[in-house]
C-alpha cells in the first residue's frame, strides 16, 4: 500500500475582484486536482484548532495527523531540527527573519516592508546573521538557513516572549509588535543593534547597488521547545520521506522519523523547480510506503499579493506533481491512497493566514466514487457544497491509513 499527501501550501483563499469574482483556485486549470475530487471523499476540514494562531506550524501538524493542542511546542524548534541544531528541553528557540523595514529614527517607528528582504538569497542572508552572532556569541546562538529563515536558540532560558510573525504585518508599523514578555530584553537588544549597524553592512550596500532589497533588522518569532513526536512507525506502522524547501517542514517530518529528500532548484517560492519535486516523489514512493509533498510557493505569492504567480503555481502543482505522480501510482501496480490540500488559507486580500477550514480531497484507489460529477473541481466553493466536513483535520491520516 502506498501513500501520498500532496500539499499545496497556501492554496485556499477569498474571491478577488482582479479575477472576476474567482479565487486562485478556482481561476486555476488544475485537472488532475478536479479528478481527485470528483472520484474520492471531497469536503473541508479544519487544520488549525479554536483558539490556536493559524500557521504552517500548527495546520502542518495537522495534516501530517498530529493534534497541535496536544503535540505543539512552538514553529522554531521544528525548523531547528531540520537545521542539525542540538536542543536540550531547557532550550529556548525562535525563529530569525531577516527583514527590510522603512527607515526611520528608531526601530519602533518602522515599517514592515518586506519580512524575507526581497526574497534575499541564502548566501546573503548567511554573511548578514554571521556579522550579528559574532557580537551576541556569550549570550545567544544565532544559526544561518536557507533565505530568509533562521534559527536563535538561547541555552537554559525560559519561556513565555509575546512575538509577532514578521507576515502578519506586512506594511504596517512595528510599533507595538515588538517582543514583550520573557527574554523580550535580549531579542529587542539584538533586534536594535542590527537596525542600527546593518545598512553599513557590505551586503546592503551590494543589494541596493543591484537594485535589491537591503536586510535593515532580524526579526524574532515562534518561540518553542524541542518538540517530542511519536514517529510514524510507532503511530501508523509506515515509513517514508518528506519533500519540501521549508526547514519547518523538514523539521516536523525529521522528529516523525520520516527521511528528508532535499531536491536541487527547490527554492520555497514560485520559482522552485515544480518538476523536480514531481520526480522526486515518484523517485521516494519507488521505495517508500509514504511521501509528504510540500510546496511553498501559493503561500508565499500569498504574502506578496502575486495574484498571478499564485495562479500560476497551483497550475504547476497540478502539472508537474499532481499529475505525473498519480500517473506513476496508477501504474505501479499497488493500491494507493492519496491526500490533496492546503495546510491553511493565504488570502491575498490580507497577504497572512486565515483559520478559516480549507477543501481536501481523499482519494482510495480500493473505492473510487463512480459516475462522479464532472462540474466538482477543487475549489473553496464546490468543497463547502460538497456536505461533508471532518472538524479535526489531523484525523484525516487515520482515516488514510486505517490507523486510529
């Protein structure tokens, strides 16, 4: 038996005037998704739970079969896992965004306008974090990553900082989104410093030669423990890998025991390599029982109101993965059940996430819907009419592999 979730991060979202009324995954050409709908159990779900912040942390446990109130211990120290970094249960971890803010006197009078610096490029982005470690190094760890996403662990320190997602606040002031709380003292301190040293930095004075967004701050958030998971062999009795550019992804897909597939041109953002992941799934799935395959790209045209890269992307989606993978299962002789989704919607309308449910299709090869109707495709529209809902959206693994 072989398994499959195909998740398209991001994908669901409001009508949008630009698009008549449409949403991107309506205005979309995706039939592979559509025949997904059509022949399995097709409806919405909830993948973030009352009362929790909807992010790829929280609804990507979800997915993945994990009830977030119960397993949850924050996004950074997922995203430290996927890094290699050592974390003890005292450890404290935030996430690091390298970030272009407005200029202006002081840090708490800017401006969030851009929380990944123009998409800033890992090589950059690794130059800029190493000058701040270097001053902080008695006091704090500061690790590069992959873009814009990096990694502060702080040895023996409590819990409890109150941190704002740099993506929630896109164009607006920071004043008031400011750490606050436990260890509110350090990350405000660093945060400062690298405002106020940063456009002297080699790297920026590079960037806007070249007509690139300059790194201005670092910014803390998704503060966590080391998170304890039990693995998927000791959950559903499979093993398998995770194909995603998303340390936190990786990261949650590491302490489930799963492999992770690193796959060159995966970059985490509309310009990845679509096909390579396409064929690096089908590559996994040749020896694995299960393959968990995240693309970033929706969400982040989300972020960045990119109303026809979104579009764009979903169609890639369903061209160079969707397609070619269900393809290969058909073919390969075993029978197969397959997962569609997002984890959570980005609308465009407000470029950060809603907790609003999102469509999913689950497809069993064992027990296709027949004589399905040909007008159902995957959209936000068709699922909700669809009738059937599953409120806890981590019970849909079970209900894929026959695990409770």
């Amino acid at each position: 038996m072989k398994y499959a979730v195909f998740l398209g991060d991001g994908m669901a979202d409001l009508p949008l005037r630009e698009l008549g009324g449409k949403t991107p995954l309506d205005a979309a050409v995706h039939p592979a998704m559509d025949a997904l709908a059509r022949e399995g159990l097709f409806g919405t779900t909830r993948t973030v739970p009352e009362g929790m912040a909807p992010g790829s942390d929280t609804a990507n446990l979800s997915v993945f079969g994990y009830d977030p109130a119960r397993y949850y211990s924050g996004r950074s120290p997922l995203e430290a896992v996927s890094m290699g970094i050592r974390l003890e249960p005292e450890d404290a971890a935030y996430r690091c965004n390298t970030v272009t803010l407005s200029e202006a006197d002081a840090l708490e009078d800017a401006v969030m306008l851009d929380y990944s610096a123009g998409e800033i490029e890992s090589e950059d982005s690794a130059e800029i974090i190493k000058s701040i470690a270097e001053q902080f190094k008695d006091r704090a760890e500061l690790y590069p990553g992959i873009k814009y996403r990096h990694c502060l662990v702080l040895r023996n320190a409590n819990t409890g900082a109150e941190t704002t997602p740099p993506h929630d606040i896109s164009g607006k002031p920071v004043r008031g989104r400011l750490p606050r709380g436990e260890n509110a003292a350090l990350l405000r301190e660093i945060m400062e410093y690298s405002y106020a040293v940063l456009p002297r930095h080699p790297v920026n004075i590079r960037r806007v030669r070249e007509g690139k967004r300059p790194v201005s701050a670092l910014w803390f958030w998704g503060e966590g423990r080391r998170p304890q998971l039990p693995t998927y062999r000791e959950k559903y009795g499979i093993g398998g890998s995770v194909i995603s550019a998303v340390d936190l992804i990786r990261g949650i897909g590491q302490c489930a025991g799963l492999n992770s597939v690193i796959v060159s041109g995966a970059t985490g953002d509309w310009h990845t390599d679509f096909a390579a992941k396409g064929r690096a799934a089908i590559e996994a799935l040749q020896k694995d029982d299960f393959v968990y395959i995240h693309v970033e790209a929706p969400d982040e045209c989300g972020h960045h109101a990119e109303i026809r890269e979104k579009v764009w992307s979903i169609e890639q989606i369903d061209e160079k993965i969707v397609m070619p993978v269900m393809e290969h299962l058909r073919s390969c002789g075993e029978d197969f059940c397959v997962l569609l989704m997002p984890d959570h919607p980005t609308p465009i309308s407000i470029m950060t996430h809603s907790a609003d449910p999102v469509p999913f299709a689950l497809f069993d090869s064992r027990k296709p819907r027949k004589n399905a109707d040909k007008s159902v495709r995957l959209t936000e529209a068709c699922a909700a009419g669809a009738g059937v809902h599953v409120e806890r959206a981590w019970e849909l693994m079970s209900m894929m592999t026959g695990v409770k």
